[in-house]
C-alpha cells in the first residue's frame, strides 16, 4: 500500500494506492474521501477520520511550502 501526498500554492493531493490501483482519494473540491473500487471486488473501507487527517495534512503542507519558499529567497 503506497500513500501519495502533495502540495501547490493552488492544489493538494492525497491518496492511497495497492498493487498500482487507486483505492481511496481526497476529494477536496467535495469534501470527502472517494474510494473508486469495482463493484467485482471486495470493497475496501478507510476508516473514518481519513479525510479529516487528509485536510490536515494539506494545510501542514501548505505551511512547510510557505516556509520553503522563504527560506529559498
């Protein structure tokens, strides 16, 4: 299982993958997590708080960003 996380002045990323597929993502736009799993398997469920932590780890993100970009100047 790999989590793929990220950041921009704009946008955020946040999701969770197995064996290549997407299994759960932030959608931040909706304010949910989206688990986009075929209906031929069985359904894997995050537990609940997911995209809460999501949120928080995007504005961590954002502050660390902000930081960078300062200390690059």
């Amino acid at each position: 299982r790999f989590r793929i996380a990220g950041c921009s002045d704009s946008d955020g990323e946040e999701m969770y993958t197995l064996d290549g597929e997407e299994k759960w993502y932030a959608d931040f736009i909706n304010k949910k997590g989206v688990e986009p799993q075929p209906s031929l398997i069985d359904h894997i469920s995050y537990v609940e708080g997911t995209y809460e932590s999501a949120e928080a780890n995007q504005q961590t993100c954002g502050q660390n960003l902000k930081l960078s970009a300062k200390a690059m100047k």
